[in-house]
C-alpha cells in the first residue's frame, strides 16, 4: 500500500509540472502573439509616414517573434499531450489503489470473523482469568485513583486554610484593615441606606 501511495503522488506530482509548465508556455504565447500584434502596428504607421528604415527593423523584429511564437505553440502542444498521457496514468493508479484498498478491508473483516470464531470456540476457563485480571486491575486503578483525589483535597484544604488568601480574611474577619467580603451587617447598613434615600441598595 505505501508502495501504490508512492507512486500515485509521483504521477501527481509530474502531472501538477507538466501543468504549471504548460501554463507557462500559454502566457509567454500570449505575450508573442501581443508583441507582435503591437509592432505590426507600428510598422504599418511607420510605413505610411515614409519611414521604411523603422519598418524594416519592425519586420525584422517581428520575423524573430513569429519563430519564437511558432516554438511556443509547438511547446504548448507538446505539454497538452504530456498532460493527457498523465492525467490517464494517476487515474490508472488510483483504480488500482482503490482495488488494492478494497481488497485490503475484505482481508481485514476476514481476519476478524477469524478470531471472533476462534474466541467462540475457545476453552470458557482461558476468558474466565482473563477477565479476572481485567477486573482486578480496574480495582487496583479505583482505588489509587480514591487514593490520589483525596491526597489533592487534602492539599487543597491545606493550603487553603494557611496560605496568605486566608490568613488575610482570618485577619479582615477580626477587625484588621478593611473587610475583603460583605457580611450581613454591611448588607443591612446599606438597605437602611436606601431606606433613607441615600445610595441604592446593590452596593460598589
């Protein structure tokens, strides 16, 4: 299969060339066939104004361009037929990927429907210890997981209970510095606040 894959993305890969080459071939077409128009042009004007000098450097040029326009659209041609040959090839291929895909899932189910009857047929005692096992190493992982999570509350409740967040609130709740959470005498201080027209009652 890595060896059909390898092959698809060369085929893939010379025909994307073959494409940018020929699309390169195009535009410098284009442009030849442009320039020439435009000098035409010009040694038509330069002849009717008498200057024959121009024009023949004109009709020189142009002579130049027209062989180069003729070897454009021969190299154009050429890349055409290279991509249809390609195009063919890397569709070739990715049939015979396909085949080979396929063949390969049929020869899988097979495989599988194997070993399901081999288990349907095997002695019961071999499944019996085998989920044994399996059950008891998903007992031993419950319980170091208990294990864990109660060694993280605990930490937790540790430092809670003397890091500086607390002793800070420990401190406010004494009466030391300003308070760090309203409790309910602030609260009803503020509704009497309201009640008498002062601020309202939501708090800062």
């Amino acid at each position: 299969m890595r060896d059909a894959t390898g092959a698809i993305d060369r085929a893939k890969k010379a025909l994307a060339v073959a494409i940018a080459q020929e699309s390169q071939e195009s535009q410098r077409l284009d442009a030849t066939r442009a320039r020439i128009e435009d000098l035409e042009t010009r040694a038509v004007a330069a002849i009717e104004a008498g200057r024959d000098d121009l024009a023949i450097e004109a009709a020189e040029a142009i002579a130049t361009l027209e062989a180069e326009r003729a070897a454009s659209a021969t190299a154009r041609a050429l890349f055409a037929a290279e991509i249809a040959k390609l195009k063919g090839h890397v569709l070739q291929q990715q049939m015979r990927f396909s085949q080979l895909e396929r063949g390969r899932r049929i020869a899988r189910a097979a495989e599988a429907v194997r070993v399901a009857r081999r288990g349907r047929v095997e002695a019961a005692p071999i499944f019996e210890g085998t989920l044994a096992e399996a059950e008891s190493t998903l007992t031993r992982l419950r319980e170091r997981q208990v294990e864990a999570d109660a060694a993280e509350a605990a930490f937790d409740a540790l430092d809670a209970a003397t890091g500086p967040i607390a002793v800070a609130e420990k401190l406010s709740a004494e009466g030391f510095g300003p308070r760090l959470k309203p409790n309910a005498a602030d609260v009803l201080a503020r509704l009497r606040e309201r009640a008498s027209g002062g601020k309202p009652a939501s708090g800062a």
